[in-house]
C-alpha cells in the first residue's frame, strides 16, 4: 500500500536524506522517498499498516518535523502558507540586522575587551539561537551529524580559542545564507505550486431548471453549467449553446485564443475571453483533465532521479568523512609530533563548516523541479526527471503517421461503390461504424450520418485496435477496416488495383460483401519538417510506424526525409517494429497520438502522446504528454532536457569544486572560517539563482 504525507517544518535537504533512509529502514517498507523541495513524503508498506512511530522516525532527525496526511492539512490555501513564511523570513531577517548591529558595536566599541565580548556573545545569542536550539534537541537525539550541530561545534571552539569576531561573523553570513537559500526555495515552490495549486471555484450549475452556484464536484456528466467571460471551465465538457474565443494555453502552451461553438469539447482549464457559454459536462470534475494532469505534475516532481538517489548515497557517507577528517586534523598532529593545538583545532573548525552536503542534495531535485514545472507552463506533462536523462541518450526517435506527423485533418477524397450500393450508401455505413471512435478518421465522416439515425441501435460493437471494427445496425452487419482486415473474414476485396497509392483508405463491408471504400486524404504538419531536421542535426535517427498502406506511409517517410517506414502494422506489429528498431539503433523514443500507440507507448523508453485529442489511456501509458497541434515542441522537450543536465551539471561540478578546494585549504591552513562559510552556504545560493536560469 501507498501512501503519501505532508512533511511540515523541514528546513535542512540533507536532513531530508537522513529521514527517508531511517523511514525505508522500518520494518515492512517497501519504499520511501521524501522530496524536500514539495516537502512530500511517500511510503509503500507491506501491508495497509504504516511503521510504528512513523513520527517519532522523523523527529529523531529533525525534531520540528511533523508529517500530515493530505486530509489534515490546515484549510488555508498553500500560496497563502508560502505567504506566511515569507512573513516569518523578513522577522528572521530583522533579527538579523539587530544582531548584526550588535556585533559592529563590539568591534568598533572603545569600550573593554570584556565588554565587547559580552556584546559579542550577546550578538551571538540573538542571531544563531535558531541554530544553537536546534542542535540542542538534534544533540539529545543523539543526532550529531547534522550542519546546526557541527556549526554550533565550530562557533563555540572559536570563541574558546580566542576568535570571538570570527565566531560570531560565521554565525552572521551562515544565517545570512540560510535566509537567502529559504526565500529563493520558497519562491520556486511559489511559482511551481502556483500551478499545481488551482484552487477550485464554485460553477454556475443547471439543477432542475435553475441556475445554482455549487462546487464543481456536485455537477455530474449529463448536466449542463455556464461558463461567463473570464471565467475558467472547471469541467470536461460539449458546448451546448453559444460561441466564444478560448485561451487553452494553460493545457497547450498556445498563445493565440480558439474560436469554439455548439457541439466542440471544451476541457477543464481553458478559460472564456469573450462570451457567455452553456456547456455538458462529459466528466466528473475528479476526472477532468486539469485535476488529472495536476496529479500527473505533481506525482511527475514527486519522483526521484537516479542521479538524486546517488547525490543521497554519496551525502550519507560525505558528512561523517568529512568531520572524522576533522577531528584527526585537530588531534594527531598536536599529539604526534607535538605542534600547536589550537592552530590545528582551528583548521578542523574549517572543515565541520564546510561539513554538511545541503547544497549538493538540494541542486538536483531543485533543478528537476524548476524544469518540470517550466515545461508544464509551456502546455508539457513530463512525468519524472529520468526521462531528461534518457531523452539525452536517445538515438532514435519513431513517429506514429496520422495525427502526429501529419495533421490528421481527414477529408473524403472519393469513394468507390459496388452494386448494388450507392457512394452514399457506403459513407453512411463508414459514418455509423466509426461513431464511437476518436480517431481522425470518425471526425472526417461525422456529416456522412443518415437522416434518422440512432446510435441505441448500433449492437455487437466491436473495436480491433488497429485494424477495423464489427457492429450490427438495424440488422445490418457492417464492417470497417483494412483490406487485410476484412480478408481476414472471408470477404473478397474488390478494386484494390485502381486504388490510388498515397490515399488513406478504409474499406466497407455490408453483410459479408465488400460494399465500396472510402478514400481519405491528409496533409502534412507544416512544422514536420522543422522537427525532422533538428533530429538529423543532432544525429537521431526517424522512423515512421503507421497501420496505413505502404504507398502512403513511402510519401510521408520520402518526403520528410525519414530513415525508414513501417506500414499496414497492427498495435502488436507496432511494437515488435519499434522493438527491433531499438535493438539496432540504441535507446529510442515513440510518439503518437492514437488509442492504437497505448501499447508501443507503455514498451517505449520514453513514450511521448501528443495531440489534443488523447484518450485517457493514452496518456496514462505515456511518459510525456505534449496536448495542442505544435509537433514542433518536441524541439522544446530536447532542447529543455539539454538545460536541465547543463545546469545539473554546472551546479554538480560547482559545489564538488568549491568544497574540494576549500577542504584542502582549510587543511593546509590557508582558510579561515569566513571563507569556509562561503564555501558552505555561498555555493548553496550560486546553484539555486543558477538553476533558476531554466525557468
């Protein structure tokens, strides 16, 4: 069982390591991954019982912690709560300045040495009690290895040794940092969770021939709400009255309003610019696509890389090497071969500052999450970080035909018909087997209906993913497919030797007897192309996998440029397709946009469905949604990955840099405490303004 907590009160990324490593030790867990950026625990168990003590874990290691189930989270919005820590921040930050003021007192004073060291410490207390109590409940949770206590370790040994000013600065610029590192997190949760935290509204709901404002959650599919300008949908739904320009860039990432009227889907999170609109709700507002795709951003920045879980297994070993290091640093040397201590003593003092690996644990998650978040602003649901990492090694990239290299904008190019059926005749039976169909090939036949049809008569519907469909119409039996499909019946296929090559074409059969075919045709996306070049620019291979005839995938794949087609292939050929594609090429990514690709999506090594039409399980099966009619954000999404792992690796290299550097001055004696600081919180600060770079 999984569940998931909020973990209120957690200020330190390396005490977020700690925790979740005591957390996965407890009897009967399976799994667990604390986030400390979204502050969101997660705990699979054996059974439906969480460990005993689950709080108690966490408070060993940071004794303000406190764990909430999402049920009991205070009611006040989660931007408010950000608000109020803000709040608290600028109090810190005037504690602060009073400290500060204090200490420039008793280093300018004229006063005893005895009175500017009492202001010192004076000076001491108000600025680093924070720290100083911390240390002290960690100290008697016999927690030592943790940045208040060791900071509160070296700061007292200055005093002792006759470093007051340094003591007290350290404590100055390391708060300083803190406060500094505290807002710039707190404004990338701002911005993140600005999205992921829509607030619902009420709606103006239909109930019983009255309009009544209600929680969105009281309407249900089949019930009809109004939506007024500058008003967001907040539910799936079918305009039933009135016509209105649509910003859908909040689901697309598309700048420029929609024009929608009577009979078009509206999805939740659009929002209406300029008229009145009378919508059906088609979904339930837990079901609609703004609340899922929420989820999917959520779950998506909840989830740990495979880089962030070894930054972890390196901090949990860096820490304890690093202070053991320092007190052989203060005691052998003195002992040995009889040097001074207290020269010896300072230099360890250098290394317990620059001790502890917040800046590391806290760089990458950070920047996982800042990229995430940016690409969901831009209309793209990517559903973890590890598919940055592999969309870097990817050396192929296949692509699905209809509706995702070209547009899927269908038009009836001609129909053929055999006696004794008429050509209308045959669009009539092709409109009535595809009514309950999304593919574009259903949108191109929705006027092809006869006057007086009722879907309550279709019976024995059945769909062949891939390949056509059976129903019963009024005692009529009707089939639409492939020629391969309908020969696969026993039915004899008429005029395929005068069929025109480059046209879709879908067959019709009426009670065993190939009745006639319809021809489609489709144009290309008008930024394929642009796409297709990029990927030959960064040396990708393309393919085309399609269910369509050869003759129409060649022109697709010739004149784009493509590496290969695939064509006439069925969901279960799709995959053994891209299988073998993937076996001589390396990693490879599909994307797709059809109930069809659900299965070649879940095999890929990343499964991106695009378009605005995805069915839900499409999307469940992919990695990375891409809704709207761009194909051209596919650049987007590598180019995005390409940032993320530079400044992943900027920030990586950086701390490792600056702390390595600092280690062996401090060691050498070439440090003082004021730069070790630096070196500790300054390069926390640089890789968060640095990571910022990618929103």
């Amino acid at each position: 069982m999984t569940q998931s907590f909020s973990v209120e009160g957690l200020t330190c990324a390396h005490c977020a390591t700690k925790i979740e490593r005591k957390v996965r030790e407890a009897p009967d867990v399976l799994r667990a991954e604390l986030n400390f950026v979204a502050r969101t625990l997660t705990v699979e168990t054996r059974g439906e019982e969480l460990p005993a003590n689950l709080q108690g874990i966490i408070q060993s290691v940071e004794p303000e912690a406190r764990i909430l189930k999402r049920s009991e989270l205070p009611e006040t919005p989660l931007l408010e709560r950000l608000e109020d820590e803000r709040r608290a921040m600028r109090i810190d930050l005037a504690r602060l300045v009073a400290g500060s003021v204090l200490f420039l007192v008793s280093i300018l004073t004229s006063f005893s040495s005895r009175y500017a060291l009492g202001l010192s410490l004076i000076a001491y207390g108000v600025i680093g009690y924070p720290v100083l109590l911390a240390s002290w409940k960690k100290a008697m949770k016999r927690n030592l290895f943790n940045e208040n206590f060791l900071m509160t370790l070296a700061t007292i040994c200055a005093f002792l040794i006759g470093q007051p000013a340094e003591a007290v600065g350290v404590m100055i610029f390391y708060e300083i940092g803190e406060l500094l590192n505290a807002y710039a997190l707190n404004r990338s949760r701002y911005r993140i969770f600005g999205l992921l935290t829509h607030e619902p509204e009420t709606v103006t709901a239909i109930k019983e021939g009255n309009a009544t404002v209600v929680h969105p959650r009281e309407v249900l599919p089949g019930e009809s709400f109004i939506v007024k300008p500058g008003e967001r949908v907040l539910l799936d739904g079918e305009i039933e009255k009135g016509e209105a320009l649509i910003d859908t860039s909040s689901l697309t990432g598309e700048p420029v309003p929609r024009t929608f009227g009577k009979g078009d889907e509206v999805l939740s999170g659009f929002i209406n610019t300029n008229a009145t609109l009378r919508i059906r709700a088609t979904k339930r507002y837990e079901d609609s696509t703004l609340s899922r795709t929420l989820s999917l951003i959520e779950e998506a920045a909840l989830k740990k890389s495979r880089t962030e879980r070894s930054i972890s297994r390196f901090a949990s070993v860096y820490t304890p090497a690093v202070v053991f290091g320092a007190l052989a640093l203060a005691t052998l040397p003195p002992i040995l071969f009889g040097l001074p201590f207290e020269s010896w003593l300072y230099r360890a003092l250098v290394l317990l500052v620059i001790s502890c690996p917040c800046a590391l644990v806290l760089s990458v998650p950070l920047a996982s999450f800042v990229a995430i978040g940016k690409l969901s602003k831009q209309g793209i649901l990517v559903k973890g970080s590890d598919f940055f990492r592999t969309l870097k090694k990817a050396k192929s990239v296949v692509f699905d035909k209809t509706g995702t290299l070209t547009a899927g904008l269908l038009k009836i190019d001609r129909v053929t018909a055999f006696l004794p059926h008429t050509q209308e005749q045959v669009i009539h039976y092709a409109a009535i087997a595809e009514y309950h169909s999304s593919h574009p090939i259903a949108r191109a036949l929705r006027d092809g209906l006869p006057e007086g049809f009722s879907p309550d008569e279709i019976t024995q519907y059945q769909e062949y993913a891939g390949s056509g469909l059976s129903l019963n119409y009024r005692g009529t039996e009707i089939l639409v497919g492939s020629a391969r499909f309908l020969e696969s019946r026993d039915i004899r296929i008429k005029g395929q030797a005068d069929a025109p090559e480059a046209l879709t074409t879908v067959l019709v059969a009426v009670d065993g007897v190939h009745a006639g075919t319809v021809y489609f045709s489709d144009s290309e996306r008008p930024d394929s192309a642009e796409l297709i070049a990029f990927l030959r620019d960064r040396g990708l291979k393309t393919f085309l996998l399609t269910g369509d005839r050869a003759p129409a995938a060649k022109e697709v794949a010739q004149r784009l440029g493509l590496d290969g087609y695939f064509s006439e292939l069925s969901p279960k050929l799709k995959i053994e397709e891209y299988e073998k594609i993937r076996d001589q090429t390396g990693q490879s990514l599909f994307i797709g946009d059809g109930v069809n690709d659900a299965p070649v999506l879940r095999r890929a090594d990343v499964g991106v469905a695009f378009g605005g039409k995805n069915s839900d399980i499409t999307l469940e099966s992919a990695d990375i949604v891409i809704p709207g009619e761009e194909i051209k954000k596919v650049k987007t999404l590598f180019e995005s990955a390409d940032r993320h792992a530079k400044i992943l690796w900027q920030n990586i290299l950086l701390i490792l840099g600056i702390k390595g550097l600092f280690l062996l001055l401090g060691g050498f004696g070439l440090s003082s405490l004021w730069e070790a600081v630096f070196a500790d919180v300054g390069v926390t600060l640089l890789c968060v303004l640095n990571t910022f770079r990618l929103s």
